[in-house]
C-alpha cells in the first residue's frame, strides 16, 4: 500500500493475545479467552461468525469476478481507521497490530471486506482454524471484540455488586439474565420522570422537514417560495427536481451547531440555507413537542441513560482494567 511503511506485525501470536489481562474484578483476572467464552454464552460468537464465512463468501465471489474494492477504496478505508483509532504514524500503527496480533495483510484484507455491500452468498467451506483466526481479526477492527470486553465487564460488576462471586465457567450462561435483571430494577417510573425532566431540553421531540440541493441559490428560490407565496416545501423541492423528507428527532441528536437555531426558531420557520454532505439543506420545522414519558422515543432514551449509569457506576466500583480499549 503506498501510505504505509510497516514491519510486517503481527509478531505477537494471536493465542497469546487472547491469554493477556483485559480486566480485573473480585480479586480474579478475565483474560480476552474469559472475555470470547463469555461471548459465546451470549451467543454473540456465533452471530459473529456467521457474519464473517458471509463476508468471506461474498469476498471468494467478488474476487472471482474481478470486482473487488480497489486499492484507493481500501487506502481510504485504512486512512479512516487510523484516525479514527488514533493511530497517526506508522509506529503507532505497528505497535497496535503486534498488540493485537495481527499482520498488515490480514487488516487490509479485513478493511477490503468491510467495504462489501450487503449480499447473501452461497455458503463457503472454512476449517475452524480459519474461521477461528479471520473471526478475531473481524471482532478486533470492527470493535465488537471491545463491545464484549464491556458486556462482560457490566455483567461481572452486576455479579459483584449483589456480593456474588465472580461466575465459573459453567455459570456463563445465567450471567445474561442477571445483568438483565439488574436493568430492569433501575427502571421505575419515578426514576424514568425524573430523567426526563432533567433532560427536558435536550429530548425535545423536533418533526423536521429537509430540502437538500446542490446548488444554494435553488434553496434560496425556494425559501421565498414557501415564505412569500405560501407555497409547501415538498411542491417546491419538486419542482427543481429533488425530493424533501421529513425525519422526527430529539434534539440532542441533531448537530450541535444546529440546536441553538431550532431552539429559537418559530415552528413554521424555515432554517438555512446550511452547509450539508451532499451541498445545502433546508430545514423546516413542523411541531415541536416538550418530552413526557409516554413518548416511546424519549421513553428508551430514558431508560437507556439511567441503565448506562448504572451499569457505568458498577463497573468503576468493581473492574480495574488493564487493556485500553
């Protein structure tokens, strides 16, 4: 690949990666094998899997065919995975694939098949060494590997703080229902009112209507459309060729350059024209709703939010972590 100038990596084997430290919890250390057996108790191994012999499916087809992602697609995969994982100079990226024990080809090759469309291929023949190897190379760039280091954590903490001893191996399987069961006793509805009320700006429910367009003097024109003739933005959005849609958010979830304007915006009143990915945008507001907890949106939001917190305060209490994830 022209932008890299690596060692080969992957000098630190696999096997022992998956023996190294990942946390501590009740005076006993999980290791990544503790962290993957505890996946599979979950089943989220073999959803994993399965998800990996499509990707290496799809990956024999397209290679048969010649139509592979590119070498620039995949250079630009490996540039947004750097930055995103922070790993700026060709050292830094060495020293994260010999840490996780893997070759440079074996992430290229991973980067490539991240870039396949959705497909159902005919199954492929994989020997369990593959598919066991390909399967950790898949959970550590994707971050699911990372993800069920944290499941696994929260469950253990669940265990500890109801002054339990951390699980054998043979009680994997129950530790599910017992972070379950731990969630569900966090959600009572003074709680879920009080959570709401806290976040009573932030959870506004906003009915939005979009207008994007490449050119911004056609925004422009269409602003005075709706604004001075009255006209619906959807009839003038198709006039000039293009389509508006209508999304409901919370506005929390909207850019944080965008939500002081649609706090302050009238509903009726048109917003922009704004810079957007694919050039300039029109926004409409349509309702906006002050959050209760019969909304289900803001209802899950709640919820999620004081599970988060609770199983964050757990863990803090309980896990020392050793790997950095």
């Amino acid at each position: 690949m022209r932008h890299f100038d690596l060692m080969p990596g992957g000098r630190t084997s696999i096997e022992d990666v998956r023996t190294r430290p990942v946390f501590s919890a009740g005076a006993r250390c999980f290791t990544w094998n503790d962290v993957i057996e505890a996946a599979h108790a979950r089943g989220d191994w073999e959803a994993l899997q399965r998800d990996v012999l499509a990707l290496l499916a799809r990956e024999r087809d397209l290679s048969a065919t010649n139509a592979l992602p590119s070498g620039s697609e995949v250079d630009a995969a490996a540039k947004d995975f750097r930055y995103t994982q922070n790993l700026l100079t060709a050292d830094e990226l060495s020293e994260w694939l010999d840490h996780c024990g893997l070759s440079v080809d074996e992430w290229l090759a991973e980067l490539r098949r991240s870039l396949f469309r959705s497909a159902e291929p005919e199954p492929v023949a994989v020997p369990p060494d593959v598919l066991e190897r390909a399967s950790w190379v898949h959970a550590v760039c994707s971050g699911r590997l990372a993800e069920y280091a944290r499941t696994f954590a929260e469950e253990i903490a669940v265990q500890l703080t109801g002054q339990l001893q951390p699980p054998a191996s043979e009680q994997l399987v129950a530790m599910a229902d017992v972070r379950r069961r731990f969630c569900e006793a966090q959600l009572d509805e003074a709680a879920l009112e009080g959570e709401v009320r806290n976040n009573n700006i932030g959870w506004t429910r906003l009915d939005l209507q979009y207008f994007t367009h490449h050119d911004e003097m056609v925004l422009r024109e269409a602003a005075l459309c709706v604004q001075l003739d009255g006209r619906e933005l959807a009839d003038v959005a198709n006039d000039a060729g293009a389509e508006s849609w209508e999304a409901s958010v919370l506005l929390v979830d909207v850019p944080p350059t965008l939500q002081t304007r649609l706090l302050a915006a009238s509903v009726g009143q048109l917003i922009g024209p704004l810079a957007a990915e694919a050039g300039h945008q029109l926004i409409l507001l349509m309702r906006r709703r002050s959050p209760t907890v019969d909304d289900p949106v803001v209802r899950r939001r709640a919820e999620q939010t004081i599970i988060e917190r609770a199983l964050r305060a757990a863990v803090n209490r309980h896990v020392r972590w050793h790997e950095h994830l």
